[in-house]
C-alpha cells in the first residue's frame, strides 16, 4: 500500500526493556518504558515535547483492568496536551497507525510503544483464550502451547517440515546442539520447551519521522518501502494450518509485486516474529525466504517474547540493521493471536541521498 504513500517515513530510533521473565514492576508498563523512551530520545536528540503523535499496544485482559493503557501515559508526562492512540494488540500496529499518520501529512514524528506483563497472569493460557472463537472454541480454554501443537503436528504429518528442523530453529536461536534439543521430553506433542516462546516481561519503542525530519535526526534512516497487515479466519477449521495466505498477501502488496509471491531481491536479514519453531519454517515458505537471508539474528521470540512489544521489536531489529549500515534490505514480521491468525509486513532500506 506504500507505493503511492505522498510522503516517505522512516524509522530513526529503536529501544527495548531488558528481557525478563518476571518484573515487579507495575501492569501499567510505566517502570519499564521510563528508560526506554529515555534511549530512544538520546538516539535522536529528541524530546518529547517534540513528539507530534503517540501510539502503543497493550492489553487490558493481560493488565488485569479497563483502559490500562491510560496509566502508561503517565511516561509521556501531563503536559503539554498530546495526540495519542492506542491498539489492543501488538505494537506493530500501532506502529502502522503512526506511519499512516505521518505519510499523510498529519505529523512529521511519532513514538510507538507496547508493553506487557505476562508474568502477572495467573493462568496466561486462560488469559489468552480469550482471543479465539467465544461460542466454539474458548468455552474448552485450551492451552496455547496445546493449540499451536495442532498446527506443528499438521505440518509434519503434511511433511512440510520435521521434528529434526524444528530443533535446527531452536538450536540456532538458543545456541544450543540440535541433537541435544531432540532428546528432551515433550510439553506437548511434538513440541518441547525449546520449540516455544518463554513467558517473558518487556517493553518496547521506536520513534518514526517523515523524510526530511529523518534525515535531519540521523545519517542512515531505515526508511518504510513497504507495510502491509492481512487477518485469517479465526476459525481453525476453516484455513490451512500449514499455510499462511495472510502474510503471503501482505508481502505481495508491501512489494507492490505483480505475482503472487512478494518481491524479495535485496533482502538480506529477516526478523520474522514467530513463537513456535515451526512457524519459522512455515513462513519461511510462504515467503520464498532463500538459505542466504539472514532470518532473526536478534534471536526473536524463542528467546524472548515480550508480549504486545515483540512483533514492534522485528521491526526494530530490521530497522537497526539499517541504521548501523549492515544491511541495505530488511523484512520484519509481526503477528497476532493464535496460529499466525493476524500478520504484519514491513519491508525497511536504507537510501542514499
């Protein structure tokens, strides 16, 4: 959809909370952003009173109250009044909120932030259910690792992928032995505690500015070539689980491709947001990701899985790519609810000027 965006937008800054599997820090997030918002406004030479628009993600189901999201601007300060919004949901989406605003004209910079605390549910499959069909499939509260089992399970007997490259994944985000992967029980067959996402506390931001205030912040922006998200059915029944059509659909538009597969050429680094190790293996067939792109180096969500701030973190993770001259190309993913259900794209280069 970016093709014919009047105005270009760039990400000029990206911080995050230290990953952690439990804070005491309050639901609101407000311990944890302090210090980032701090990092990211050192990064640009920013202030806030210098921020036209604000946007996060978070969840009241996860907080445990109404409008938890109102606490979180406690961070951004009183005064001066603001322009703010809000998603529930990752903050990826926020972020494409915030570029819509910025690309038409109705800002020249934006902050984007998510922030979640996983850690203070007391059953987070329960919490998490929540999300799915409420008449078929949340009155039986299955376990998101149970769900996503399905879906691995799908997978293998498809022969789309196998036990042995599932471990490969989680070798390489854990720096661990494939072989000694293999060897451990089961959580839930045919994944095991390495094949999915650690509960994890953090928060996230990244400060987008039009393209002239960009290049006004920083040397080398990571400029938005092209963003697009896509939603599945939410009935498990009714799609694929060995596929993504959503996140293939989103690329294809991001690139402005004329087929059906999205233009990839010049990617070398892909920061795919996938809580399974499967998922990995599945996108990176949806989306012709070759052996020679770098897929997450960051580690991404088997490491860490901040939630409503880790789809936000591929795309900071790309973007910083970019930024510090490593990479000319970039892909970022983020998803949404269960089984890759809701997905995201963003294609970020840098430019010369």
């Amino acid at each position: 959809m970016t093709q014919t965006a009047p105005r270009d937008v760039a990400v000029v800054g990206f911080a995050h909370a230290r990953h952690t599997e439990s804070t005491f820090g309050t639901t609101n997030g407000v311990e944890m952003l302090a210090p980032v918002f701090a990092e990211c406004y050192r990064q640009t030479g920013l202030d806030r009173t210098d921020i036209d628009f604000w946007c996060s993600g978070s969840s009241d189901y996860l907080a445990g109250r109404a409008f938890s999201f109102i606490s979180a601007v406690d961070t951004i300060g009183a005064m001066p009044p603001i322009s703010e919004s809000h998603v529930e949901m990752d903050a990826a989406w926020a972020l494409f909120e915030a570029y819509l605003k910025i690309a038409s004209g109705h800002a020249d910079t934006a902050l984007v932030y998510g922030f979640g605390k996983a850690s203070a549910s007391a059953d987070l499959d329960t919490t998490l259910a929540l999300q799915l069909d409420p008449y078929t499939v949340t009155p039986l509260w299955p376990g998101r690792h149970h769900i996503a089992a399905l879906q691995a399970r799908a997978g293998i007997d498809a022969g789309r992928w196998s036990e042995a490259e599932m471990a490969a994944v989680a070798a390489r985000a854990h720096s661990r032995d494939a072989a000694d992967l293999l060897a451990e029980p089961y959580i839930a067959d045919p994944l095991r505690r390495h094949d999915c996402a650690p509960v994890t506390d953090g928060a996230g931001a990244i400060i987008l500015a039009s393209g002239d205030r960009a290049r006004e912040l920083v040397s080398n922006p990571a400029y938005i070539s092209g963003i697009e998200h896509i939603a599945d059915s939410a009935e498990f029944g009714a799609r694929d689980l060995t596929d993504s059509p959503s996140t293939r659909a989103a690329a294809v538009r991001a690139t402005g491709a004329t087929g059906d597969r999205p233009d990839l050429g010049g990617v070398t680094v892909a920061e795919l947001h996938t809580q399974y190790s499967h998922q990995e293996l599945l996108l990176r067939s949806v989306l012709g990701i070759s052996d020679d792109v770098a897929v997450t180096p960051s580690g991404g969500s088997l490491v860490a899985d901040p939630l409503f701030s880790a789809g936000l973190e591929r795309i900071g993770y790309a973007a910083t790519d970019i930024l510090d001259g490593r990479a000319e190309r970039a892909l970022a993913h983020a998803t949404s609810g269960h089984l890759l259900q809701q997905n995201l794209i963003c294609f970020l280069e840098g430019r010369t000027a």
